[in-house]
C-alpha cells in the first residue's frame, strides 16, 4: 500500500464485511441450536452411540466459527497496525520511536527512587528528631523534679537545722536562766557539798550539755568557768559530761577541773587550761595545737590522736596518759611529767623533753626525730623500735631502758654523759667508738 494513500475505513473492506456476517450468522445458528436442546441432551453427545448428523453439524458450526474469529481478528489486528503507521518501520525506526520515552521514563523513575529515599530518609530524621525532643523533655522533666525534690529536701534541712538551732538557743538561754537563779536566790555558790542544790546544778549541767553544739558546749563551760562553779575544787563536778566536739578554741579554762568529762574531737587550739585538773579525761582526736597545759594535770588523760604541735606541756603530769599516735611535735614539755605514759608510736619529732620525767613509759615505735632529751629522766622506759635519729640524748638517764639496741643509740645526734641502760655512762671516746662501730 502507498505510503501517502489514507488506509480505507474498515466498513468499507468487503472481505472484513462478509467475515463478520458469516461470524454472525453462525454465532445465531449455535444459539439457536442451544436453545432448542436442553442441556442434558447436549451432554450426552460423549455417548457414542447416540451421535448423529444434526451433532456432527453442530460440532462443524462451532469449528466454522472459531476459524471465522480468527480470520477476523487477524484482520482487524492488521488493520489496526496499518492506522499507527508502524507497518513498513524497521527496529531503529521503533527504537528511534521509544528511546525518549523509555529515558523519560527511567529518568522518572530515578527521580521518584531518589525522591522516595529522600522523603524516607527526612521522614527518618523527623523521627528520629521526635523520639530525641520527647528523651529531651523527659530527661527536663526528671531534672526538674530532681531539682524540685533537692530543694525541697535543702529547704527542709535548713528548716530543721533553724528549728534545731532555735531549740539549742532556748536550751542554753533557760540552762543559764536556771543557772543565774540557784546562784543569786539559792546560794550555790556558798553551799557545801552534798547539798540537794548541787545534784541539781550538775543535773541540769549534764542534761544541757546533751543538747547543745559546738559552739554553744563553749559557751556554757565558758559561763561555768567565770561563775567560778568549776574551779579546781568544784562546785559542779564535769565527770562524765557529754563535751565532744565542744569549741574551746582560746578560752581561758585556767584553774579549772574538767576531769574525767568526755572532750573528744573538741577544738581547744589556742586554750589557756593551765594548771587545770584533765585527768581521767577522754581528750581522743582533740585539736590542742598552741594550748597553754601548763602545770595542767593529765594523769591516766586519753590523747590518742590529738593534736598538740606547739603546745605547752612544760610541768604537765602525763603520768599513765595515752599518746599512742598522737603529735605533740614542737611541744614544749619541759619538766612534764610522763611517767609510764603510754607514747607508742607518738610522734614527737623536734618536741623539747628536757628535763622530762619518762619514767616506766612506753616509747615503742616512737618518733623522736632531732627531739631535745636533755637530762630526761628514761629509767625502765620501752625504746622498742623508737626513732631516735639525731635526737639529743645529752646527760639523759637511760638505767633499766628496755628494747634498745646499739644501732638506736647510734643514730642519736648526742649521747655524752648519758646514763646507758646497763649503768655506763657515756664518754667522748665510748661515743666515736660507737658511732664509728654500728651507725650508718
């Protein structure tokens, strides 16, 4: 067919007119056939034996018209293929025809992968972001509530603590109240002992001490002490007291008698207790660092732990005292009296022991490092151990020491005139052939 001739109409094609008339007319043929046989008779058309012409034409009619609808699809199958204008194309024509497409296309569908992967990947960061700000604000709201809860907390310590400080206040207030009435209208100062007036001075001593803190257990031994109700012979006997963590830090105690109350952990640095009566007292971790215990009375006194740099012990009685660990370094304990005090492992490096009695005391594992023994008095004193390295041993009595060896005497800085543990007294000579023999 010419290229440039239009493709005629197909109502115009005689050979697809007829084709589909005969197509017609057989379909009506079959139905009529159909229509006029049940369908059990066509059923039994698989038997045999009862097939006759009007079957066998039946079956013809129905071939026919499969052969006619073939015919007349392959037609109008050409038909349509000429109106695209495809007939006569080669494949590079066809592909020439679908390469913009097909690109169009795949070039659509790269785009919508992206475009999909981008919203997923945007829709994954939204949630991502939702799940981050919902842990955020969760993470505020604990915080919050946590912060809530502490300062409801810190409000209601500092409450207790201005209830507690008010209740301490009023303890002290009515103990000196108290006080001030059995001194001026029950004379307590001019009673004697075992007076009922006295049992309840010191009861209600006792119980206030209890009660009170630091600063305020300064306060009422302070008030003590100027109302002249503990002096050496007291009106109010402390024994027993609670005065732990008292603050008696440069108070004047002078003259006073707190023997046998319990001061540990108290701060008495800077104290002025001298010639105060501290024996049997539990003075354990106590801060007596610059305490004047001058001529003080520490007999069988706990000092476990407690600090004494550069406290005056100068005639203090320590007879029987504890010092085991404690730091009397840079004392001044001139003339105190140590006997059988129990210093193991004390630390007295530099501390002035000259003319200190040290009679029967334990020294085990002592420090006295460049410590001053001048003309101290060691008879039977426990050097076990004991540090003596530069340590002046000048004219010191050392008869009856116990646990020395050569070795420790040896490292002492001086040992002219001491008496040795086994009666010797120690000359310039027999001191180089000592050093010269076991020091280091």
């Amino acid at each position: 067919m010419n290229q440039d001739q239009q493709p005629r109409p197909w109502w115009k094609d005689n050979r697809l007119v007829w084709a589909l008339a005969v197509l017609v007319l057989t379909w009506l043929l079959t139905i009529t056939i159909l229509f006029l046989f049940p369908l059990t008779t066509i059923l039994s058309l698989f038997h045999w034996q009862s097939w006759d012409w009007r079957w066998l034409a039946l079956l013809g009619l129905i071939f026919l018209s499969a052969g006619v609808l073939y015919l007349t699809i392959r037609h109008v199958w050409n038909r349509l293929f000429d109106l695209t204008g495809f007939r006569g194309k080669t494949l590079w024509d066809l592909l020439g025809l679908l390469i913009v497409p097909l690109v169009i296309l795949g070039a659509t569908g790269v785009l919508n992968y992206f475009e999909t992967e981008r919203e997923n990947k945007r829709a994954e960061a939204l949630r991502i972001a939702e799940v981050n700000r919902a842990d955020a604000l969760r993470k505020a709201d604990i915080e919050r509530a946590d912060a809530l809860l502490e300062a409801e907390r810190e409000r209601a310590q500092t409450q207790q603590q201005i209830e507690d400080d008010r209740v301490r206040q009023n303890v002290l207030q009515s103990y000196i109240q108290g006080m001030t009435q059995l001194l001026l209208d029950k004379g307590l100062v001019t009673s004697v002992p075992d007076q009922p007036i006295r049992d309840i001075a010191r009861s209600s001593t006792l119980t206030a001490v209890r009660q009170l803190d630091a600063d305020r257990k300064g306060i009422l031994l302070q008030f003590l002490s100027e109302s002249n109700l503990i002096e050496i012979d007291p009106i109010i006997h402390l024994s027993g007291a609670n005065l732990t963590n008292a603050n008696l830090s440069g108070a004047n105690l002078s003259n006073t008698n707190l023997s046998g109350a319990n001061l540990t952990n108290a701060n008495l640095s800077g104290a002025k207790p001298g010639n105060t009566n501290l024996s049997n007292t539990n003075l354990s971790n106590t801060i007596l660092t610059n305490a004047d215990l001058s001529d003080a009375n520490l007999f069988n006194a706990d000092l476990r732990g407690a600090k004494l740099r550069d406290a005056d012990l100068s005639r203090a009685d320590l007879s029987d005292a504890d010092l085991t660990s404690g730091d009397p370094s840079d004392a001044i304990t001139s003339s105190a009296n140590l006997i059988n005090a129990n210093l193991s492992g004390a630390i007295l490096i530099l501390a002035d022991l000259t003319f200190v009695d040290l009679s029967d005391a334990i020294l085990s594992d002592a420090f006295l490092n460049d410590a001053i023994l001048l003309r101290a008095n060691l008879p039977r004193a426990n050097l076990k151990g004991a540090d003596l390295r530069d340590a002046d041993l000048s004219d010191a009595f050392l008869g009856g020491a116990k646990g020395w060896t050569h070795e420790q005497l040896a490292q002492a800085e001086f040992l002219v005139g001491a008496t040795l543990p086994y009666g010797t007294v120690m000359t310039e000579e027999g001191w180089e052939e000592l050093k010269k023999r076991y020091g280091q």
